[in-house]
C-alpha cells in the first residue's frame, strides 16, 4: 500500500491574504493610484479577520506594492526598485567583493546596451554629459569626489533609449555601489584620472566610434576595479 501523503502547513493567514490581493490587482489591471476595497470589505470578500487584512496590507506597503493614506484608503503604489535597493545595500554588508559584483552588473548593462546608445543618442543628451564632465573637471581639480555628477552622467548614457527599467536599474547598481562604498569607506585616489575618463568616453560617442567608446567604457570599469582592489585589506598573515 502506497503510504499516507503527509500535511502541508497551511501560509499564515496574512501571507495568503498577499496573495489574494496581488491576484486581485493584477485580474483587474489595477494601475498606480487605483483605490482598492475598504479593510471590512477585503476581510469580508477573504473570509479572513481585520487584522490578517491589515497584516497583509503593511507587509506589501513594505514592499513598495501599496500605499496606506490615512482617513483616504489603500491604493496600489507605482513600481519602484527602492525595496530592492534597501535589501541589496543591506545585503552588500560592505564586503568589497561582494561591490566588484555589483560594479560588474552595471558594467554588462552599460556595455550591453552602448551600440543602440549610439544609435539614439541626440545632441541635447551630448551637450548635458559634456556639461556634466565640466562639472566633474572643477570638482576633481580641487581634489573633491563628485558622486552627484558621476550619477548624472550614467543616467543620461542610457537616457536616450526612454526605457524607465534600465534607467532605474542603472541607479539602483549605481546607489547600491555608493552605499558600499560609504560603508567601507572606500576611496579614489585619482579623481582627475577618474574625470578624464568620463570626458574620453563623450568625445567617442560624439564621434560615433563604437570600439572607442567600448575600449573607453572598459577603462573606466577597469579603473573602479583597480580603486577596489586598492582598498581591498591585506589577508591575515600577509599572504596574496
């Protein structure tokens, strides 16, 4: 005789009621700002108490999914990677291996996607980058870090494609890699080499020379790897 399957734990309450709720949006192609249905109406449809409703709604207002507005209701929230980027900057612990993994993402999507940059890129997009390296210029030549401007300007690389997940996707590897950074502390010693790569990078793409600006872009990439492995500390007993 074949044996008795054994039981499997039922979800708790609230997490089943995530699901629910996820359901519901997405059969109904709730879009940013829709209202969903009162607490005691959601308990009522679910079969579920009040506080399970409220347990769920907390744990995806956690995750970005819905926004709670007091006396006003529960509405679903535009996307948004800010819960992603707050678990993977928590995650990164400051360990720097673990910051050349996220520089090597950013580096395959910057690279990944250069050739149709190419092709997309305009002259008001030129005109900020190259305004943006200026920027970069004053700062580095008084020996200053200038993350705001290294920021601007890999987001307007990608600018060009209006493509909001790979714009936001860039900002997120880039602000995870700044957090790192702060927490180890993490320093450039050569922000006028760090400048003139970015400016050697516009004036490829200006041309339109792809192998340029790909043997521009690896530098660049290259050059950060070379500043993490500078902090990287010694290993115990002074072995390699």
């Amino acid at each position: 005789m074949k044996p008795i399957a054994a039981l499997h734990k039922p979800p708790p309450l609230h997490v089943s009621v995530q699901e629910s709720l996820r359901a519901y949006i997405a059969d109904n192609r709730l879009e940013a700002g829709a209202p969903l249905p009162s607490e005691g109406e959601l308990a009522a449809r679910l079969g579920v108490s009040r506080n399970s409703v409220r347990e769920g709604i907390k744990a995806m207002e956690s995750l970005g999914v819905l926004e709670v507005r007091r006396g006003s209701g529960v509405f679903v929230k535009a996307f948004s990677f800010e819960p992603l980027l707050a678990n993977l900057t928590y995650g990164l612990g400051g360990v720097l291996e673990a910051i050349g993994n996220v520089i090597a993402v950013r580096r395959a999507l910057e690279l990944g996607m250069i050739e149709r940059t190419l092709d997309a890129i305009t002259a008001d997009d030129l005109r900020e980058l190259r305004a943006t390296v200026e920027a970069m210029r004053g700062r580095a030549e008084r020996g200053e870090a200038f993350p705001e401007e290294d920021r601007r300007f890999h987001l307007l690389l990608v600018r060009c494609h209006d493509n909001a997940i790979l714009s936001r996707l860039i900002e997120v590897f880039w602000l995870a890699f700044h957090h790192a950074s702060s927490f180890t502390d993490l320093h450039n010693p050569d922000p006028l080499q760090t400048w003139r790569d970015h400016a050697a990078i516009v004036e490829a793409i200006a041309a339109r020379d792809l192998a340029a600006v790909r043997d521009r872009l690896e530098r660049h990439y290259d050059g950060i790897a070379a500043v993490i492995a500078l902090n990287r500390p010694a290993p115990a007993g002074g072995r390699p």
